[in-house]
C-alpha cells in the first residue's frame, strides 16, 4: 500500500533573476513498512525531495500526498502539525540541546505531540539507557546520532527520514549508526534515508532510487540498480562500489 504519492513535483528556487530548478516534475510512489535509499550527486535533488516529503518546504508544482493527505498546499503552521504528527527526521548534525542530558533531549518530544513514546524506552532501542543522565558533550558522535534517532522515535512517525546520517562521522561510529537503522528496518518501519553508503543500502533496502539534476533516472530494487546499464547510474556507483 503506498504511503507516499508525488505526481509532476518540481521545486524551483529562485535568486534575483536566477532560477535553480532543484527538482523536475518527480512522479513517485513508496509503500509503507519499506526502506527506500535515495542516491545521487550532489545537486542531485535528494535532500529538497526529503524536505518535500518531510514537510521542511513545499513544492513549486505538483502534487505530494502522504499517508492519504494532500501536504502540496498546507500552511506554514499547517505543515508543523505535519511533521509533529506523521514524520520523523534525522539530520547530518544532531541539532541536540547541549545543557539538557540524554533523556532530557529525547523527552522534548512532549513539546511537539501529546502522548510521546516513552524517552527511557527509545533510548533503549538505539542502546543508550545506560546514557541517559549525561550530557551531550560526554558523547561520541555515533551516540549523538543515536540520541536523535531515539528522540524521532518518540514522536511515532508514520515516516522516518534520514538525510545522511552518517556524513559526520569517522567509519567505525558509521557502522554503528547503520546498525541501529538496520534493526530499525527489520521491524518494517517505513523510512526513507540520502546516503552514500553503498553495501548498506545494498543490503538493507527494499528499494533504491537514483537521482541526477533534479529527476529520478532510475527507481527499482538494489539487485537490479547495481546491474543497471544506463551510463549515469553505473558511473556514479562506480565511484563507490565495484560493479565488474
């Protein structure tokens, strides 16, 4: 059953005269209970495609329906109801309040929806119980990470977006994040993450889709994405996963 629905979404920024056609009528369709990578260069489009689907801004055309709601014309406070009630959001930075601890961080959430999963239980689930009185500041990046995962959580999405999560972090804390996202996945959480971490997305996703100057080249299943024989797709994962 799909959750999510684009049809014809394009997004264009505009400076002075200058105009950046970031995406270029989009048709989409993810399932829910899927784990979806998007891949692509950057300027590809992935993260305004994210921020669409998030609720973060709004297309310039097109229409984008999410769990059956039409998110395309809604308000600016419209569109935080959204996020509070349907998405959660995980980012490259941690964005986490560094003179509250742990759980305080995650318990947050409270702010934003009525009745927020239980911040001691989802610190749990990311295995940071152990974390919950200290500090930001006492953490490794890969805990940080995880404490903003938790606090996504806890506000029940019915979507869980990433936007490359593991960017800033060195490869040892990368491989914890993507545990934590793998045992996320196996519980058929719909999610949907930008990453540049091939044998992962390989691996975990249930779909994977390619994206280049503002339109989706290629949108299938991992096996058949790293045997594809269009020219653009096999030259960007060549840069990052041997093909032959």
């Amino acid at each position: 059953m799909a959750i999510v629905e684009l049809k014809n979404v394009s997004r264009v920024y505009t400076s002075g005269d200058h105009e950046l056609k970031a995406l270029d009528g989009v048709n989409l369709s993810l399932d829910e209970g899927k784990f979806v990578v998007i891949l692509g260069p950057s300027g590809a489009g992935k993260s305004t495609l994210l921020n669409l689907l998030g609720g973060l801004d709004s297309p310039t055309s097109g229409t984008i329906t999410v769990c059956g709601n039409d998110i395309s014309t809604l308000t600016q406070n419209e569109l935080a109801d959204y996020r509070a009630e349907t998405v959660g959001f995980v980012f490259q930075f941690y964005n986490l309040i560094p003179t509250l601890t742990v759980h305080e961080n995650v318990t947050l959430v409270k702010e934003i929806v009525k009745n927020p999963l239980s911040a001691t239980k989802m610190l749990e689930e990311v295995g940071l119980a152990d974390h919950a009185k200290n500090f930001p500041s006492e953490l490794s990046g890969g805990e940080q990470q995880r404490v903003s995962i938790a606090r996504a959580l806890a506000l029940k999405p019915a979507i869980l977006f990433f936007d490359e999560p593991t960017s800033a972090l060195d490869p040892e804390l990368t491989l914890e994040i993507l545990k934590v996202i793998k045992e996320l996945a196996a519980e058929k959480m719909t999610m949907v993450i930008v990453t540049h971490e091939m044998n992962f997305a390989k691996d975990v996703s249930d779909r994977m889709i390619f994206m280049d100057k503002g339109i989706i080249v290629e949108e299938t299943t991992p096996e058949l994405l790293f045997k594809s024989e269009n020219q653009r797709t096999r030259e960007f994962l060549g840069k990052y996963h041997d093909l032959s």
